[in-house]
C-alpha cells in the first residue's frame, strides 16, 4: 500500500502500514482487528487509507466472512445513518461474492 501519494499525515502512514503488513501475515490478527475496526466505524475504509477492511475480507475464512455478513446485514437493517446503510450493503455484496463463502 502506498499511501505517501494520498497525501496523508507522516503519523498515520506506519500505523496503517504496519496493520496492512500484519493483515497480511498474521490471520489470526486480522479475524480480531476486523471486528473492532467496524466496531470504531462501519464506514472504516471509507475514511481510513488502505483498505485495511476489503484486505481482510478478500482473505478471510468462511467464519469470518459469515460474521461480518451478519454485521453489515444487522447495519443494513437497522436506523443508523443512510450512507452507513448503503455502505453496509455495498460490502454485503463482497462479501457475497468471496470465494470462501461459494460452494
């Protein structure tokens, strides 16, 4: 991931880094990081450089991916925010589509 291009403060740029390399490395780091960055903000790789959510997702087991499902379903449906709804359902369609969830 390189963010220097984004234009992104120098203290926010090895904290995500270091995560993107974790994620990436370390699967058991990123089932528990998953749930407590949606926890701190549905929305996190809209707002947050690196995609650190989608990178999760794409390499996630089918348990993973079955509670993130529930959470961005239980999001979908319930009375938070519009753009929070429609970001929920954009990533229930990812989610949909992982090859982990396929049989």
């Amino acid at each position: 991931v390189n963010l220097s291009e984004k234009g992104y403060g120098e203290s926010v740029l090895p904290l995500i880094e270091m995560l993107d390399s974790r994620v990436k490395s370390d699967k058991e780091f990123a089932s528990r990081l998953l749930p407590r960055l949606l926890s701190s903000c549905v929305c996190w790789d809209k707002f947050v450089p690196g995609a650190l959510v989608n990178v999760i997702i794409a390499k996630a087991d089918k348990d993973l991916i079955t509670s993130t499902a529930k959470f961005f379903m239980d999001n979908f449906c319930s009375d938070v925010k519009s753009h929070e709804r429609v970001y929920s359902a954009g990533m229930l369609a990812k989610v949909v589509g992982n090859p982990a969830v396929i049989e």
